[in-house]
C-alpha cells in the first residue's frame, strides 16, 4: 500500500484518488478551493456532458492534440465504464443528440455528488481549501508537496491534476505547469481553445447577435485551407462565436497566434453550388424586377446581414433589379458563397472552454501516466498537452487519464 497525494480535486483528481483509493492505497486528496469540482459546475451550461457515448474509434477522432497518447487510458476507462460508474454511485444518466451524456437530473452537480459517493466508498481523505505551493523534490523523485502555509506532506506517489488556464476563478491557475518546468519537464505553448475569435471588419460587430445555422465556414492561412466545417456560428460585439467557431479556433489557433490574421469566409448556402445559387437569384431578380435590391435580398439573407452585404459590394440600396448588370449579380453569388472576414486572434482564456497545450506527452508513459525520467510523479487531466472538441470528450480525457493514474500507481 502506497501512501499517495492527488493534487486537484476536479475531474482527474477525484477520479484518480477513487482509482488509487480503489486499489487499495492511502490516499490524500488536496484542493484549494472550498468545494470539490468547482468547475464541474459550470460544464454543459450547467448540465454537465460529462461524456461522449462513442465508440473509442470515434472518441479518438474527436481529440485535437495528441489523440494517440490517449489510447491506453480510452480502452482502459471508456465512456461507457463512466457512464456506469456514474450510475453506480447514485446518479442517474441520460443520452442525448450527438451521444452527448448528460446527468438524468439536467445538474451538473449530480456527477460530482456521485464522484463525491465514490470518494467516501474508498475513504479518500478530502482536504479542501489546501492549496499546494510546490512539488518536493529529492535527486529524480517527488517525495511530497508543501502547502501554502509551508506544511510538508510526503508521499510515496504524488498525482498532478492541476487543470489548465481557463475559466481561472475555477482554481485552474496553472500552478501545475510552473511546478512542472521547475523540476524539469517539457511543457509545450499554451493558448485558450474552444474560445470564440476577435474580428477585423466593423461590418462583423454591426451584426451582433445574429445566429446562422447551416453554413459552411472556411479558415485560410494565404491560400492554404486550415478549416472547413458545416453548422451553426453567431455574430457577436468582437467578433465571432458558436460551435462552429470554437471548434474552430483548436485548429487554427496556433497558426492564428503565429500569423496575427487569418482569412475566413461563410457559405451562406452551401446547400447549393455557385451555378445553382446564380440560377436562384436570377429567378428571383426576374420575379421583381421593378423592386430594389434591399426587398430582394431579404428573401435571401438574414435582415441584419442585408445593408451589410450592400455595403461591402458599393450596392445602392435603392437599385432596381433591373438595372443590376450580369457581372453585379456574380459578385453578388460570389459573396453570398464567400462572406470574408478577417480573424485577429483568440479571446481570453476567461472565455476559453479549454486550454492547449500543457505537459508534453512526451515525458509521460501513455500505459501508466507516470512521468518517464522523474520517479513518484503521475499527471493527468488537462495539466496535459491533450484537448478535444466540445461534446463531453474533455471531461472523459480527465476521467480516463484520471483513472489511469490511480490505478497505476504501484
Ligand atoms: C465553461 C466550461 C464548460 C465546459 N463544459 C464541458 C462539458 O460540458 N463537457 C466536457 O467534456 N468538458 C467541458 N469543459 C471542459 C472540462 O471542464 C475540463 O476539461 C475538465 O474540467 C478538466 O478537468 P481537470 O480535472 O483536468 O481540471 P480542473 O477541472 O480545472 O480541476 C483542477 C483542480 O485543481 C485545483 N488546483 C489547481 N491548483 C491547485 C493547487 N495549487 N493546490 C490545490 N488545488 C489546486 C483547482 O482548484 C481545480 O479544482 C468545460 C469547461 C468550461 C470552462
């Protein structure tokens, strides 16, 4: 039996004390906020989708950085073994579009109360409002951490589960990645993911609060395609949002902090291609010819986007459509197939759902999450270099790479 410290009382941290506290260990569980899962809390709007009911093929292609590294820890801790472990310890579950899991009760609290059960099962010792202020030391061992107020614990084995940068007033401020240069391991950029994206253009913020669903929006670096996705993004007072816009900021980000600007368009009808479209607006035009421009475009765009479309492309709102030439009619197809903006860079990590980045996965053993070169030191959750798209994948990267951890530890 090891006498074992988990520092982090979120996802990973609960769920690798349960682990290790399941084997049989001693463990000690050290949070420094005055709850538990703080930020658990606040996950799936309050509802928490603290899982993805996929297959591990398709988790797997849902992780953006690192997916391979996760191998061990998704076959040996799945959704479904989550899910079950929810509802085992008192909490019912439910389902929902895109095998989204939720907690049946729609709160998020319900899944920390039943981690919270499990804990109590394996007498994990909980120590809130502890909050860690190194890792100790000796040659390439950890021997045990020291707290805010200078007290000394040892430990056999220490498991960091520190969290990332994001949403900071949640405890994750990152302490663990500092510890973690300190005694020498490589920890690669960080910068906030899943966040929305500031913009360039005055045009953009004068549509704010405008959702479009069933578009297409395509990100380029000069001509080369970083993006290209369908769904559903909102105009917003910087800039943009929207799921298709946090997912896309985990790919372009690093290229985006790289280059300061990224071209992006919007397929406003991606549905139809550029002659199909043309047809359209041709009929259209043909139906209304003594009408202006503003009443016809309305039957095509959102009202708040149609002065903005006139204005970019020098149109007179008051243009008869039969005075508009074949060539203003393509650049008009053109724009309604390729609504450009310019991208200037990521918001905060205060809006970031997750953060990229992290301990370089080089440095830990994927079958044990134990660091390779500093012995008594496992790591798991986001404090990694692992990050995936919204859909409950984050939280079961931090239950599975949690679980790992714990039962690991010899
Ligand atoms: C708004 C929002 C919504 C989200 N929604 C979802 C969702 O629905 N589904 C999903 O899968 N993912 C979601 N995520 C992502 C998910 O919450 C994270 O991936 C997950 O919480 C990471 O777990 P973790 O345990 O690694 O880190 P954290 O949850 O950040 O936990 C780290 C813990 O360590 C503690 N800690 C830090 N430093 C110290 C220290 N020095 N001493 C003691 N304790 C310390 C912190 O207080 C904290 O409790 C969301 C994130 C946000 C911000």
């Amino acid at each position: 039996m090891s006498n074992v410290i988990v520092i982090g009382g979120g996802a990973a941290g609960m769920m690798a004390a349960y682990a290790a506290g399941m084997c049989g260990h001693s463990v000690t569980l050290l949070e420094k906020n005055e709850k538990l899962g703080k930020k658990i809390y606040i996950t799936g709007k309050g509802r928490c989708n603290f899982t993805n009911a996929c297959s591990e093929e398709d988790f797997l292609k849902n992780v953006v950085s690192n997916p391979k590294f996760l191998y061990s820890a998704i076959y040996t801790f799945n959704s479904d073994a989550m899910i079950d472990f929810v509802e085992m310890h008192g909490t019912e579950t439910k389902v929902e579009r895109g095998n989204r899991a939720f907690p049946a009760s729609d709160h998020a609290s319900d899944i920390t109360k039943a981690l919270k059960n499990a804990l109590q099962e394996v007498n994990v010792d909980i120590q809130l409002n502890t909050s860690v202020s190194k890792l100790i030391a000796s040659g390439d061992r950890v021997t045990g951490v020291e707290l805010k107020n200078n007290k000394q614990l040892s430990a056999d084995a220490v498991i960091l589960c520190t969290g990332g940068l994001s949403y900071q007033t949640t405890g994750s401020t990152g302490d663990g990645l500092r510890w973690a240069k300190n005694i020498g391991l490589n920890v690669t950029d960080t910068r906030p993911a899943l966040v929305p994206l500031n913009t360039k253009e005055p045009y953009i913020k004068e549509m704010q609060g405008l959702a479009l669903k069933n578009v297409k929006l395509s990100i380029f670096n000069g001509k080369k395609k970083l993006y290209d996705e369908f769904g559903e993004m909102l105009f917003t007072h910087f800039g943009v949002s929207g799921p298709l816009v946090l997912s896309a900021s985990s790919i372009i980000g690093k290229k985006l902090q790289e280059t300061g600007e990224l071209k992006a368009y919007i397929d406003l009808k991606p549905a139809l291609s550029f002659d199909e479209l043309d047809a359209r607006v041709l009929r259209d035009f043909n139906d209304n010819m003594n009408k202006h421009l503003s009443s016809v475009l309305r039957g095509l765009l959102p009202a708040s986007m149609v002065p903005v479309v006139i204005d970019i492309f020098d149109f007179d709102d008051m243009r008869q459509i039969n005075s508009i030439t074949k060539e203003e009619r393509t650049i008009l197809v053109e724009l309604l197939k390729a609504f450009p903006f310019t991208i200037t860079g990521l918001r905060e990590y205060k809006e970031a759902i997750i953060t990229q980045g992290g301990i370089s996965i080089k440095d830990i053993d994927p079958s044990t999450m134990k660091c390779k070169n500093i012995n008594g030191l496992s790591v798991a959750g986001e404090v990694l270099d692992l990050d995936a798209f919204t859909g409950g994948f984050n939280l079961q990267i931090a239950w599975a790479t949690g679980y790992l951890a714990g039962i690991s530890i010899d």
